[in-house]
C-alpha cells in the first residue's frame, strides 16, 4: 500500500513540474528543467541510499567508466557529435598561429639553410640541395620538416 502512494505522489509531482515548465519560457524553462534532473537524481540516490540498494549505482557507474573509451568511439559516428568536433576543430584552426607557405620563407633564410654564400649560382642552389637531401631525408634516418625546409629554400632561391 504504501508503494502505491509514492507512485501517485512522483507521478503527482511529475504532472505538476510538466504544467510548470509547459508554461515557462525561455531562461525560466532551462532553469526548470535543469532543477527537476538535480532534483530527480538526488531523490533517487536518497531512496536508493535509505533502501540499501546504492550499491547498484556503484556497479553501474564501474561499468560506465570500463566502457567509457568504447563509447567515445562510437559516439564520433552520431552527428550532433560531428558538429561539435567540426566546431572545435574550427576554433583551434582559429586559435593556433598560421603555417609558413611555401614562399615565406626569405632569400637570407633559404641561404642559410643551404649553407651557400651571397654571389650563388642556380647550379650552386642544385648542388646544395642534392648535398643537404642526401644527408636529411626521410629514408635516410632524416625528418619531413627538415626536407620540407631544404625543398622551400630551393624552391625560393630559384624563383
């Protein structure tokens, strides 16, 4: 019996907060909303602290957090998701210091990286880049962003 009067008195006060939150609006609504999940929430873990039954959302909290990778990554698949991920990626494009393009880089940098000396020669800017690439290349044990710096200083000192 006193099951059934706490069923009509949640479903009572169910009915009253979606009256209440049918008719506000705007800030009001969220505020709303926002209070009757804390509240829910807090009401249920009282019940189920006083029932001794709080040990189930220990357990499922455990199994949230075992499957918490899992389900990140199937939540980039949803498209609400996307949009954020899109959005984010946008700000920090935004936010990080533009790239050197390929022709940024000046004449007195492009000399230094080729080790050549002012009064150079197009076959000098040749010779020095096949010089530096044998030595920086990627296959060679060398690193992308040091042959993508010899390939800009040749192409910026012969243009």
């Amino acid at each position: 019996m006193a099951r059934l009067i706490i069923l009509i008195a949640v479903i009572a006060i169910a009915l009253i907060l979606w009256h209440k939150i049918g008719k506000a609006r705007g800030a009001e609504r969220k505020k709303l909303v926002l209070w009757s999940i804390v509240g829910s929430v807090v009401v249920l873990l009282g019940i189920l602290a006083v029932t001794g039954h709080l040990n189930v959302i220990t357990a499922a909290i455990a199994g949230a957090v075992a499957l918490l990778p899992k389900l990140l990554q199937f939540a980039k698949y949803l498209p609400f998701i996307n949009r954020l991920y899109a959005q984010q990626n946008q700000q920090q494009n935004q936010q990080s210091p533009p790239t050197r393009g390929k022709q940024a880089m000046s004449i007195e940098e492009a000399m230094e990286v080729l080790a050549l000396k002012p009064g150079y020669t197009n076959d000098d800017v040749i010779q020095a880049h096949r010089r530096m690439m044998q030595k920086m290349h990627p296959d060679r044990g060398g690193s992308d962003y040091l042959a993508a710096q010899i390939n800009n200083a040749k192409d910026t000192l012969l243009t």
